[in-house]
C-alpha cells in the first residue's frame, strides 16, 4: 500500500487543528455577546436571574476561550512548518492583516477578559459592562481579520508580484481587505457563530426543562435561545443563498462540486438533492433530483444554462464527493434550524413553550447542530478551493514546505494524541458544568439594586440585607 506523500498529510494536520481550533470560537463569538446582553438586563431590570446566567455561562465561556486560544496558536505555527513556501509568497499581504487582528483584537480581548472574569465585586458596575462589551467587540474584530485573510484567499484582489514572485499589495489596502467574497463570508460566518451559540445554549435548556420546568433561570435561557433560533435561522438561509450566488461568480468550479454538476446543462440544470458522486465516471449515481431547481436557485431562471466540470480541466476539479456531502450537511441542518425555531414559535404561540416535550426533545438533539454544521460549511469552502491555496494563483502542492513524509507524520500523530487528551478532557468538564442547572449565585454588588421575578426593585440594597438563605430565589 502507498502511503501519503507530505502535502496530504500536511493537509490533513492543518484539517485536523483548524477543525479543532474553530470549534471554539463558533461558540464563544456568539457567547460574549450572549453575556453582553444577561449583563445588560441585570443592570436594566435588577432582575438576579439575569446575573445566575451570566455566571453561569461565564465559566463556560473562559474555558472554550481558553482552549481557542490555545488551539489557535499551535495551529498557526504550521506556516512556518508545513507551509512555508506559502508563508514567504503570501506573507506581505497576510502578514499585515494578521498582526491587525493580534494589535486590535487579541490585545483589546486580553485586556478586559480579566476585568469580565474576576472584576465583578471589584470595579464599577459601568466598567464591568464595558469590559464584557469590549471582549464581545473583540472577538468580532477577530473574525473580520481572520475571515478577510481567508476571503482575500478565495476571491485575491489589489496585489502584484514582486520580483520575488511574492504577493504585494497594489494600491490601495481596502481593495485586499474588502476583497469580493469578504462581505458575504463575514455575514454568512458570524450569523453562524451567534446561531451555534443559541443551540448550545438552547439544547442545555431544553435538557433541564425536561427535569425542572419551573426553573426561572432555565425558562429565561431557553426562550432567548428559541427566539435566535426563529429570527436568525431564516436569516442565515438567505445569506447562505447570497454567499452562494458570489461564490458562482468568483469560484464557480466550486459551485460545479457543491451541485453534482460533472456535465454542462445547456437548458436548466437539476438540482440533486441526493446520490452518489462517481468522478471515475463524471455522474452522480442514484440521483435523486429536481428538473431545472439549480438553474431557478442560481440563476433565477429555470432555463438559464450552467457549465459543468466537464468545462473545467480535470486537474483543476476540486474533490466532488467531499464537497458534495458536506454542503448538503450544511444545507439540511439549517433547514432543520429554522424548522426547530418555527416550532417554538407555534409552541409559544399555544403557551407550550416551556411544557412541550417533543420541542425540548427537538432542541436537545439540535444542541451540537450548529457545530457540525459550521465544520461542514468549512469543508465546503476550503475542500472546494481545491487545488489552489491562493484561488487561480497558487496552487496548494507549490505551498507545502520540503519536508519528509515521516515528520509530518510523527507531529500529526502527536497532535491527535494530545488534542483528544487535553481538549477532551477540557470538553468532559465543560459538559459537566452544562449538566448542572442554573442556580442562585453569590450576591451581587452592594450598588445594584436587585430584583426577583414579580418584584419591585429596591431603592437601595444594603450588603447585610442580600445574604443568601436557602429558599431565597435570587
């Protein structure tokens, strides 16, 4: 049997950590704001629950930040290790960007993380929101450099060639950062983050529901999440359908994997929902399809002509199978999405919305929904770039550093022993926390009036007055 050669198994390690990587921040990009908004309800209402929550998810959020972090920074020494040519080709263009993402980012989520995790009894309830505002704006400028690094790889606008054969910028900086694909990926990728961090939260919800429906907490975590799920869903859908018509624009080889479309279809192409890839034989086996659907959804006209892959030269196909299949994960779980969050809202409709088993049901199974469908959407886009890691410019076999096939080997197989080693053991414990309900913490602040469901808030609230006793529901 042969075995892989240094560019597949390059590929599959940096496939490998980034997979892992962005698993993390899908979740606490939605979570910061999450926290931002119960921290800014406990300090409009005065309502405790909102302040159980925030500490609640707050320790959860410091964990997933933790092994981001941590998993994003082994993952990036790869450009210097199994990418290297790729590094010093490309490097005057992402370098900049990157290190705008360390200076604007990383430095403004660091400095105020401390003051969100441990300040809350030891600075001012307006510096505090503003430190929990700041992490959540953070992690937003992150993704807008991260994702405008990737889009400029997908759609490469505004740069030249030096005489190092290095990328450059020309012209204007603004023409590398909005490249054409940035918009749409940056809407389509943050709208999945705060969706992946409303199942999560919606699926631990749903899990205690079925236990204590009568927790207020609970009740508060899982309608706010039902209310994501129902606005944010059909959102998602259309800016997935967007982020698809440019792709077909810049990258349609891409478009030609994601459809099945091995042959051109001069009068309407079909849209196949289902079946089996055969690039051996360039058709997709057992199609199950609908006449002229792909030409209306791409083209608006059931008519309108699509090329297939047999325009395409044969090394230029990207892997269809692979492509194929993740994009129809993506796809069917967000019509799944939508659908659990048309169900709340008929649920809350009739009053069921915290009593309805089936829902909660529902919920809990889609709880890690948005995670698979995020890896599934990368897979589509970075597996359908394929072969270029540049699109159109470089390709990925020019990328790979000179390195024999056993060492790339070896740091694989080490990185998959100790990622399931430490961030499994991180995942255990933060399934333990998720598993334990939501409950009355410690009292706040002496200078936040408090306030319980069904209450009025108090004029002014003493430190010896807010002792905590057994049956005190705040």
């Amino acid at each position: 049997m042969e075995l892989p050669d240094a560019l597949l198994l390059a590929r599959i390690q940096f496939a490998f950590t980034v997979s892992f990587h962005f698993l993390f921040p899908a979740i606490t990009i939605g979570l910061a704001s999450y926290l931002a908004v119960l921290e800014g309800l406990w300090l409009k209402t005065g309502r405790a629950e909102y302040m159980d929550l925030f500490r609640y998810w707050v320790k959860i959020f410091a964990l997933v930040f933790a092994m981001g972090v941590v998993s994003g920074i082994v993952m990036s020494y790869q450009f210097g290790t199994n990418w290297s040519v790729f590094s010093d080709r490309a490097g005057p263009v992402i370098g900049p960007l990157m290190a705008y993402e360390v200076l604007t980012a990383f430095f403004l989520e660091a400095g105020f993380l401390g003051v969100m995790l441990f300040g809350m009894n030891r600075v001012g309830k307006g510096l505090h929101f503003t430190a929990t505002l700041m992490v959540a704006v953070g992690t937003f400028i992150s993704a807008f450099w991260i994702l405008s690094v990737n889009s400029w790889m997908h759609t490469p606008t505004g740069h030249a060639l030096n005489e190092h054969g290095q990328f450059i910028a020309a012209g204007s900086w603004l023409d590398i950062i909005f490249n054409p694909s940035f918009p749409y990926r940056l809407a389509h990728t943050m709208s999945a983050a705060y969706l992946t961090t409303a199942f999560v939260i919606g699926g631990v919800a749903a899990w205690h529901l079925l236990r204590d429906r009568e927790n207020q907490r609970v009740r508060i975590m899982f309608s706010m999440a039902m209310w994501m799920a129902a606005i944010v869903s059909p959102i998602q859908i259309l800016l997935g359908d967007l982020h698809g018509l440019n792709t077909l624009e810049h990258q349609p080889v891409k478009v030609m994997a994601m459809e099945g479309h091995y042959q051109s279809y001069p009068q309407g192409a079909p849209l196949i929902l289902f079946g089996i890839p055969n690039s051996a034989q360039q058709r997709v086996d057992y199609a199950v399809q609908i006449p002229k659907a792909s030409s209306l959804i791409l083209k608006h006209d059931r008519n309108a002509p699509l090329d297939g892959l047999d325009t395409v030269p044969p090394e230029d196909h990207p892997p269809v199978g692979i492509v194929f299949w993740a994009f129809r994960i993506m796809v069917g779980l967000g019509f799944l999405m939508a659908a659990l969050g048309l169900f709340s809202l008929v649920a809350r409709a009739r009053g069921r919305l915290y009593s309805s088993r089936p829902l909660h049901r529902f919920a809990i199974a889609m709880g890690p929904s948005g995670l698979v469908a995020v890896l599934a959407g990368w897979v589509t886009t970075e597996v359908g770039r394929q072969p270029w890691v540049i699109h159109g410019l470089m390709r990925t076999a020019d990328a790979v550093s000179p390195l024999a096939a056993p060492a790339v080997a070896t740091s694989l197989l080490a990185f998959i022993v100790i990622y399931f080693a430490v961030f499994g053991a991180g995942v255990v414990y933060i399934l333990k926390l998720m598993g334990k309900p939501p409950g009355p913490h410690e009292p706040p602040p002496a200078h936040i009036p408090v306030r319980t469901a069904g209450t009025t808030p108090a004029a002014a609230v003493k430190p010896e007055a807010i002792a905590p006793t057994a049956g005190d529901p705040a």
